[in-house]
C-alpha cells in the first residue's frame, strides 16, 4: 500500500485549505455532549484477551441542530468542513503498548502507538452514512492504517440513535509487520517461523451503537463490535499460536449535555 502515504497527505490538504470558510460562519450557541464509561477491548491488535479501560464520548452541535450522526466506535475527531451533508476534519487514537508478558512468549515490544490523521463522511440519506479514516502512527507501530464503513441509523432527533454496519480495515507493511510478523530473532526464540506480512486489508468488522437522551442533560450511551483478522494478518504464527483472529470489544457510560453561550 505504497501510496497510502500519498493519500493521508492529499486528505489533510484539502481538510486545512477549506477551513478558512469557517470563520466566515455565523457565531451560534454550541451545545456540548460529554461521556464517560467503560469498556473492553483487545489488550493489542490479534490478542486472545480484552483488557478494562475507560471509555469517552464527544459531541458537538451549532444552535438548535441535532447531533450529528456517528458511531461509538469512530476514533476521537474534531470536524474542520461540514458542507451539507459531507465533513471532514482530523481524528487522533491511542494504542496502548504490546509487551512480551501480554502475548506470553518473547515475540517483541511495540510502544504505545499515537496515531494522527483524518476522516471523511458523507450521509448519504437520512438514514445511511459512509465513513472513512486514515491515521499514521507518529509513535510505536509507525505505520499507516485506517478503515472504511457503512453504518444504517434510525434515530428521534437527540432522544435516541441506533447504528449497525460493516467496517473494512487496512494497513501498510509496517504496521502489519509490527503486529503480526515474527523476526528472525522472535522465531529463534519462540520455535515460530519467521513470518513479514505485506499491506492491504486486514480485517472485517461489523459494529453497532446506541445513544439515548433522557432529557435535556443526561442520557446513556453504549456500543459493540466484532472483528475478524483475514489476510496476511489471519496466517500470522503469532495469531495462531498466541493471539486469536477474533476480535471483540463492548462499553457503555452515561452522557451529560450543555450549552456553551458565544
């Protein structure tokens, strides 16, 4: 996937050189929705175990606009264009550390990831969004990745929205090679054969969300996803042998709205 690189780089050129027009919008009263909960997911990409760790929720709306539609499990993004039904803007992710002790045998460290990038979606009716993101990881993996998704919503204005679609995950050699590929000095002292994995798409997904609004201030917020390895990172050894080509994650928290006067 060569030209990933190429791609992230055109996606922030047009996400920045469209921001000036947002000066140019009239100054409304922003309506904040905050969340905090819990979840579990995979303790690293192609685990056999999840690990508890928290889980937030972010969402902004202009004057008496609904919250735009999202997914709970789209990465932390903060919308730059919004042009009728199309916006764009940048997201940010964190991937906790790999160490030996959670894989069990000494395969390699991978440091905790901070990925960067951008996302697009555009609804394309009332009920039907299409999503994509693309990340690189300024820390730990050091590679590109990102995924493509559909998701079905029936929603009551901000009293409650349920989403459901499909997610297409891909990467580059480098993050695949840094998950799911055994060194030669892995293989030497673990019995696996050594294995580099290349590019291309990884995994596939299917992911659902809930938000409900009890009222003007408080509601609740959950969601769930599978996710199957496929690919070079479905044969990887240290999948097979110490991970799971499974991959599950859930969470739920509480929400709380307010308005923020400009």
């Amino acid at each position: 996937m060569k030209n990933l690189s190429s791609a992230a780089a055109a996606l922030f050129v047009l996400i920045f050189a469209a921001t000036p027009a947002l000066a140019q919008e009239e100054r409304k009263d922003l309506r904040v929705r905050v969340g905090l909960g819990a979840q579990f997911k995979p303790a690293y990409p192609g685990a056999d175990k999840a690990d508890l760790r928290p889980l937030f929720d972010f969402d902004l709306a202009k004057g008496t606009e609904e919250f735009r539609i999202e997914t709970p499990d789209d990465r932390f993004g903060v919308r730059l264009v919004s042009a009728g039904r199309l916006s764009a803007g940048a997201v940010a992710s964190y991937q906790g550390s790999r160490k030996d002790k959670d894989v069990g045998a000494p395969v390699g460290k991978v440091d905790a990831s901070i990925e960067l990038g951008g996302y697009a979606d555009y609804l394309v009716n009332d009920s039907l969004r299409v999503r994509g993101e693309l990340v690189k990881g300024v820390t730990g993996h050091e590679g590109i990745a990102g995924q493509v998704g559909v998701d079905h919503f029936w929603r009551d204005g901000d009293r409650y929205a349920v989403t459901l679609g499909p997610r297409l995950l891909f990467s580059d050699a480098k993050y695949q090679r840094a998950y799911f590929g055994v060194s030669p000095a892995a293989a030497a002292a673990t019995g696996l054969s050594a294995y580099r994995p290349g590019g291309g798409i990884h995994a596939v997904a299917l992911a659902s969300g809930v938000q409900t609004q009890f009222g003007p201030r408080w509601g609740l917020f959950g969601y769930a996803r599978a996710e199957r390895l496929i690919g070079d990172a479905a044969k990887s050894p240290l999948v097979r042998t110490y991970g799971s080509r499974n991959q599950l994650s859930a969470g739920a928290g509480i929400s709380y709205a307010f308005t923020v006067k400009r």
